[in-house]
C-alpha cells in the first residue's frame, strides 16, 4: 500500500470515529425532507367592524419543516372566490425551555395595493406542537411533530383617503378584526406528500379542491392599459421668377423649398398589471 493510500484510509476512518452513524442519517434525511410541505384549512370567524368583509375560509400551504408559504382565501361576498397571495406567509416554531409553539404570520397590505388608501393588516396564529404526522414520499420517510390546530388573529383597516367619492352606499373607511384558526389538513397533506407534489405544486391542486366547490379564481386585480399617438406635419413649396428686360433675355427660375414633415407623437405607456390583493 502505498503512503497516499494509506493517509487516505487514515483519514475515512478518524472521519467514521468522530461522526456518529446518526449524524449521517440526518444529513441525508434532512435535505429531501425540506421538499415536503403540509396544509392547513382556514377558517375566520367576524368579530367587529366597520365595512369589513373579510375572507372566509381557504388553505396555507408550507414546508412542514418551516419557511414560507402561501395562502389561497376565499371569500362568498356576493360569488364564490378565491384569491391567491403567492410566497405571502411565514410557519416556524417559537420555543422557550421545554414549551413549542407553531407560528403561522403574514403581513397583509401595502401602500401600494389596489386599495384607495393602503390596506395594512396582519394575520398572526399559533398552537402547540404536540401532533405525530406519518409522512411518507417517492423518495423519503420521516415521522414528525407539528401544531394540529393554530389559533389568533386576523385585523384589516383601509382609510380610503384617496377615493374620489364614497361608494354607492354612501360608506368609506374599513377595519375591522376576526377570529383565524388553522386546521391540520392531513387528507391534502398526505396527497401532496404522497405524490411528491412541491409547494407551488400543491397550491395548483388546491386550486382544483376549490374549484371543485364552486369557486372561481378572483381576478379583479389585473390591470389595463391603453395608450394612443398622434403625428402631423405640413409642407409648402413655392417659386418665384422675374422676367428679364432685354430683347432675348429670359427670366430666371425660382425654387421653393419642401415643407419639413410633421412629428409623430409616441405611443402611450401601458399601465403595470395590478397587484392582487393580500389576504387581508
């Protein structure tokens, strides 16, 4: 056996002697595992409010070891709708000695919404951290803990103050707050899981659930744009001549010149496609 041979055995097995077997099952475990997701069904409850209509039930779907998720909400304000606020909400877990708690927040609104004021609100929930979920995939297995049930909060308030006018009802201004809860969706967990779905993945099947019980996707945040151009131009060409004196002589040609074609004005802009809403 040569030295290089021999250092390199060396160096495996001082390797297998300072990391334990476990340490290696998860390394591996850990990385597909950050590809499962989990799916929680949402229910509000109104509490108060003034021109409040808040959403009334929908999904969050997440990494089920934590990160960013996203929201489908619906809403039967006069139809049946569910709006979409993509990578808009946040699960981790919130620890203090021996006591878990899952978090589910998201931030809802922003000055620059569709609102005439600027929508601002949040949504904050959590729960304890206490329910086993089998989960099982195409390419791992793992068992893990997560809250069953989230509850909290749910607060919305929009001032309106740039609205031209108040609406047909007379009102303007809304806030208004509502009971959220989370319920563990473990039959839509358990599909995504099962079938190896991603996270946007298994938003575009719950997007079929919903579509299912009547829902149409909302889509009164698009944006129009419309732009026009207009040109004109003028030109004149004139001559002149005078006639000569002399017995043969001959006057001369005048030349005019051409008129300079007219500017055409540019194109109008198109307006940037509208925000959909936040969950809010």
């Amino acid at each position: 056996m040569t030295l290089v041979a021999f250092l390199k055995r060396l160096a495996l097995l001082r390797l297998s002697v300072l990391v334990p077997a476990t340490a290696f099952l998860m390394l591996f475990a850990a990385t597909p595992a950050k590809a499962q997701v989990v799916v929680y069904r949402i229910e509000f409850s109104k509490e108060q409010g003034i021109n409040y209509h808040p959403f009334n039930g929908g999904y969050f779907a997440a990494p089920i070891l934590g990160g960013t998720g996203s929201f489908l909400l619906t809403s039967n304000d006069g139809a049946l709708t569910f709006t979409e606020s993509d990578t808009s909400g946040s699960l981790f877990t919130a620890t203090n000695g021996g006591d878990k708690k899952a978090v589910i927040s998201a931030t809802t609104g922003s000055s620059s919404s569709t609102s005439t004021g600027g929508t601002a609100g949040a949504f904050v929930a959590l729960g304890d951290v206490t329910h086993t979920l089998h989960v099982n995939s195409p390419t791992v297995s793992l068992t893990v803990k997560v809250a069953e049930s989230l509850n909290g909060m749910a607060v919305s308030a929009d001032s309106e103050s740039t609205a031209t006018a108040p609406a047909a009802d007379g009102s303007i201004g809304s806030a208004g707050y509502s009971k959220i809860k989370f319920v563990l969706d473990e039959a839509q967990t358990n599909t995504a899981n099962g079938q190896g779905l991603s996270l946007t993945q298994t938003v575009e099947q719950l997007k079929l659930v919903l579509e299912r019980q009547g829902y149409g996707e909302d889509t009164s945040g698009t944006g129009t744009g419309t732009g026009t151009g207009t040109g004109t131009g003028t030109g004149t060409d004139t001559g002149t001549g005078t006639t000569g004196t002399g017995t043969t002589g001959t006057g001369t040609t005048g030349t005019g010149t051409t008129g300079t074609t007219g500017t055409t004005d540019s194109s109008g802009s198109v307006p940037a496609t509208g925000n959909l809403p936040g969950p809010a």
